[in-house]
C-alpha cells in the first residue's frame, strides 16, 4: 500500500515538473521587451512634496519697477520713443453697439 502511495506521488510530481516547464517556456514568450521607455516602479518614484498655501508679497516698488520694464519691452517692439515711462497709461474706450431696426 506505501509503494503505491510512493508511485502516485512520484506521477504526480512529474506532471508537476511537465506543467512547470511548459508554463515557463510560455513566460519567457510574454517577457519579451516591447518598444518604449520601460514603466518605473512605484518604489522608485519620488515622494510629493506639498507646497505650501503662503506666498511672498511683493513690495509696491518691486511691482513699479516691474510695470516700467515691461513698458519699455512693449514700445521697443512698437518702436515708440520712449519718453516717459512713469504716466499713467489711459483705457482705450470701448466702441457702443449699434442696434439694428427691424423694418
């Protein structure tokens, strides 16, 4: 009774070793390199650094300074002489709609 114990086991392990071999011989089929830049791990990524809601402000001399070089920029392109920088730049008006009567 033990040897036929031993022999059914000794079967079974054969069908084991024939199902690894096909199922690794499948695997290395379908480990194949595809094009492209391969996917990083999630291991290897860096963790997110939150940002902070506080901002720096800006002092009303900085922004002035600021508003008169991007004037100069904007009249270089325009190739306006650029006399005086410091006045106030004034809105352009809007043009009203003009409604149309029906006859």
């Amino acid at each position: 009774m033990v040897k036929d114990i031993l022999a059914a086991i000794d079967a079974e392990i054969a069908r084991l070793e024939q199902v690894k071999t096909l199922l690794s011989a499948s695997d290395a089929r379908a480990a194949k390199r595809k094009p492209g830049r391969p996917a990083k791990a999630a291991s290897v990524l860096a963790p997110r650094v939150q940002k902070t809601g506080k901002r720096r402000k800006m002092s009303a001399e900085a922004r002035k300074r600021i508003r008169q070089a991007q004037l100069k920029r904007w009249a270089t392109q325009k190739g306006a002489p650029t006399a005086n920088m410091n006045a106030t730049v004034a809105p352009v008006p809007k043009a009203k709609k003009k409604t149309v009567k029906a006859a």
